[in-house]
C-alpha cells in the first residue's frame, strides 16, 4: 500500500453523476462533528410538541412548548392576567367564598350590605386576640382569662366576649379597666356580654359590660 500527500485547491466528487468541485478551503472550514461551534444561523428540524429526549430544540419548539405549558397552567398553578397592576380600583367584587387572613393593607373600606365576624368558641381562659373579633366561652367555675395577640401600639383591637356563667367568679387581667376601676358584678346563670379596646399594644384594655341576659 501506497502513502502520501495530495496537494490541491480544490477536489471533484461525483454527485449523481455529476461532478461536483469543492475548494479544499471550503472542506477545512466545516464544523466538527464533536462540540461544533456554528456561525450565521443555523437551522435544525422542529421536534414535536411534547418532546423530550436530547434532541435539539429549535426557537420553534420552544415557543410551542412554552404556549402549551402556560395554557395547561393558567387556572391552575398560574394566575390568569389582570390588567388592573395597581390593584387599587374601587371595583373590585369578592364572592363569599373568598377568605382574608392577615393585615391586608386596605384604607377607607367601604361595606355595602352585612358585615360578619365568625365567633371563636374558646376552649381555654385565653382570649387570643388574632383568631377572631367576638368570642364566646361558658365558665363552671373560678376562672382566670388571659388576653394574648393585640394589635401593635397605635392601631386599635377591639372585641366581644360573650360570656356564659354558670357559677365562679371571674378574674380580668390587671392591665383590664372598668368604669370607675370596678369590674361589674355578674349573675351565676346569666349571660354576659364583655366589649374590650386597647391601642397600645395591650398595655391597658378599656372594658364595659352588659351584664345579667336571660339565657
């Protein structure tokens, strides 16, 4: 076997029967099949919708794909687009199934129709001002109630608790004050309704009471 070197500028392949001539500078400047790097703008075959292998994508596919993902998610896991960014208009509706938890950050709200509180049934002596804004708790005996969770300082909390007395005395926490310093005189086997306000972050409740309700 023979061995040595050719030296041309240009090379002729036949193509189909017909002969085809190529510039060797051409040849030496096509990409490798390993780690190509292309120039101008190369094109590819668009892969199906839904593809998923090592197959290359092209800007096709891959807008195709983002257009399907973003229909199959918008209602689910995407919110559908709202023009009104600012979210600041007066015309916004909530149906009664929407639920608000948290400071929410709306000024001048303005309440057409009823506006309801859940009552919280307390289970404990604790009264923590962050489940609700009127309360409920029947008492058998002595008991201590505690106030726990108010606003920060400046902001206003104010609740209700309804209050069901079968027997005991009740004990209000020391920062509680009642007309003329005097907490009022409950009926065993009434109910009672108890009105608190604090806006200094707890450090002193005004309370009233309306006292001796048949049950």
């Amino acid at each position: 076997m023979a061995y040595g070197k050719i030296k041309a500028d240009a090379i002729i392949y036949d193509n189909s029967g017909s002969d085809v001539e190529v510039s060797t500078a051409d040849i030496t400047n096509k990409a490798g099949l390993a780690s190509p790097t292309f120039t101008g703008t190369p094109a590819a075959p668009t892969a199906a919708q839904g593809t998923n292998t090592t197959q290359i994508a092209t800007t096709a596919f891959v807008n195709a794909e983002i257009a399907a993902d973003l229909t199959a998610a918008i209602g689910s896991t995407v919110q559908a687009f709202d023009a009104d960014t600012a979210k600041r208009d007066t015309s916004n509706t909530f149906t009664g199934t929407n639920v608000f938890q948290g400071t929410t950050g709306v000024t001048d709200l303005d309440v057409a129709g009823a506006y309801r509180q859940a009552a919280d049934a307390v289970s404990a002596l604790d009264i923590n001002l962050s489940q609700s804004n009127y309360f409920t708790k029947t008492i058998n005996g002595n008991s201590t109630f505690t106030f726990s969770n108010p606003g920060n300082s400046g902001v206003a909390t104010t609740f209700t608790l309804e209050l069901t007395h079968t027997s005991g005395t009740v004990t209000w926490p020391a920062s509680v004050k009642f007309p003329a310093d005097t907490a009022p005189t409950l009926t065993a086997g009434k109910t009672h309704l108890f009105m608190f306000v604090t806006d200094d972050g707890g450090t002193r409740y005004r309370g009233a009471a309306l006292a001796d309700y048949v049950n």
